[in-house]
C-alpha cells in the first residue's frame, strides 16, 4: 500500500478496509509491531578469549546479561514474538530464556524468594521465542534476512544487543511512539563528536523535530569532511518488511558481507526512512571501552551498589 505522498508502506485502514488514497481524510494507523530480531550470531572476536566459549551476549553488565538489556528494552516497548538469529556454540541464550527447574525449586526451598522473582520476570511467556541459525557470517543484513519466515509480512524492530541504553523510557519505546505518527521505517540515533564519524554509520537530517525528523539519506562511516550530520546510526531499527526482498537481492558489499545499509540505501528510495534522536545515552559493548564504562554506569544508578561502589572507585583513583 502506498501512503498520500506515493510511499510504500504498511498500514491497517480503520474504515472498511478501503485504501486512504481513495478517502484522503480517512484515518489510518500503521500496522502494529509485534515482533522484534536480534542477531546474535557474532563471533566476539574482540572479547577473545573470553568469548571463546561463551557468547558475547551473554557477557554481563553488573548482573544482567547484553541480550537481557535488549529483550527487556523489546518488551518495555510492546513487542510479543522475540526472534533470535544464532550461529554454533549460543545453545546458552536459548538456555537463558528457558526454566531451569533445579534451581527454581533450590531458590523456593531455600526461601530466596526474590532471586527467584528476578528469575521468572525476564522470562517471556512460552511461544513467545523463536531460534534460526545464520549458518555463516556474511553481516549483519544476512542475520536479518535469516529471520524473513518468522517474522513474515510485517513490520519489525531489529534491536543489535551489543548497544545497551540509559533511556528512560527505553529508546526502542520512544521510536515506537514516533512509529505511531508516521509508519514507514524508524532509526534510532544520537549524536557523536564530528571527528569520529568515520566509525559509524550517518544519516542525513531533513525537516522535523528530534522525535521525529525525515531522513533523507544514510552514509557508512564517513570522513568528518564528507558526513552529512554528526547523528550516527545506533543499532535500533523498526523495519518494513520489504527489506527482506532486497537483501535477498543485495550484491555483497565491504568485507564480503551483506550490508543492512546498502539495502536500506535502496529502501529510502520507496519508503519513508524517520530518524528518532532518542532522550538517553547508549553503550557500545561490542568495545571493552563501552563495556568497561557501561558497568561502571549502570552499578552506580543500583541503589544497592552506588555508595559502596562509588567509594570503591575513589579509593583507587586516589
């Protein structure tokens, strides 16, 4: 379906399913986003050896794995079907989204009734989780497009568990919000040094407010001379179900890989592309620059670690 302004996208129409371009004051809403993707098959190179036989998304901040962050952040922002794209030696994550009966009963018979709590409040409900494997690892455009048969004809969140926010509400709900307004696609972004958008993906501003702007075009990691913005890309996505088609199509690019970026350099072409610079800050994990800092953030905003913490850290930089 086409939007007024010849936009393909996806929408539900409210009246007798009659297509808005023939009732132009007919309200219509997007269609919902249920499902969210999380491409979990990297290698962790940059965290060997530790990521040698655990996956890095399993890693910890304070006491909660990257993936928990993400799929808490999904959940937070109404999705209902987590889709996971693993590769060989992640068995664990599945792991981590089942019950583990030993040690509930140990927990209950022991009286720890608020781990046990912890423990069954990340879980989501049953059905709600599917695994596919991304066999080999041709980038991340691949990972998404081994998720096209469970995600199907709709609309999704793509959430990259490498990048952990401080967002209240969580950035994933904020671009919801926007996605309510507009339809089409969403891309979270914020703002990074100008010196350093050589090591991200950039997109170009158009007219709109922070919660909402149009992009009007997107560059992988730019010289500072070149960058169309100083807003990078920060790995939260809500998706048009066309994308599948084009990265089944998508020559490979940088590295021998299949870039979401090259297919969505086609997409902007057809559909609406909306930026979101989000209220919050976010933590790249996927460096142990991000991931040293994110644990050092995330312990001092526990009231139960703060003080001590906080007095730990000025022992020693004393």
């Amino acid at each position: 379906m086409r939007d007024f302004n010849g936009i393909e996208t996806s929408y539900q129409v409210l009246r007798n399913g009659v297509k808005p371009s023939l009732y132009p004051s007919e309200i219509f809403v997007p269609q919902r986003v249920r499902t969210a993707v999380f491409p979990v098959a990297g290698l962790g190179t940059r965290f060997l050896p530790a990521t040698k036989a655990m996956p890095k998304e399993m890693l910890t901040v304070v006491d909660r794995p990257l993936i928990q962050y993400a799929v808490d952040e999904a959940r937070e922002a109404g999705i209902e079907h987590f889709v996971f794209v693993t590769g060989r030696n992640k068995a664990v994550i599945e792991d981590h989204f089942d019950r583990q009966f030993e040690l509930e009963h140990t927990l209950e018979m022991r009286g720890k009734t608020e781990a046990l709590g912890e423990l069954q409040k990340d879980l989501p409900s049953a059905g709600r989780t599917s695994f596919t494997r991304q066999q080999e690892p041709l980038g991340l455009g691949h990972a998404v497009w081994c998720a096209r048969e469970l995600v199907g004809n709709q609309p999704f969140a793509l959430l990259l568990p490498d990048m952990i926010f401080r967002a209240k509400p969580g950035v994933l709900k904020q671009m919801m919000q926007a996605y309510e307004e507009t339809g089409g696609n969403i891309i979270g972004v914020e703002e990074v040094d100008p010196k350093d958008t050589a090591s991200y993906g950039i997109v170009a501003r158009g007219d709109g407010p922070d919660s909402g702007f149009r992009i009007t075009g997107m560059v992988e990691k730019p010289q500072p001379k070149d960058a169309p913005s100083n807003l990078f890309i920060s790995g939260r996505y809500i998706l048009q179900p066309e994308i599948f088609t084009l990265l089944a199509e998508q020559p490979r690019g940088a590295g021998g890989e299949i870039q979401l970026t090259d297919a969505m350099q086609t997409l902007i072409r057809q559909q609406n592309f909306t930026g979101v610079k989000y209220e919050g800050k976010v933590f790249d994990c996927g460096s142990k620059i991000g991931f040293l800092t994110a644990n050092v953030v995330f312990a001092l905003d526990r009231e139960d670690l703060a003080d001590d913490f906080r007095e730990q850290i000025a022992h020693l930089l004393q």
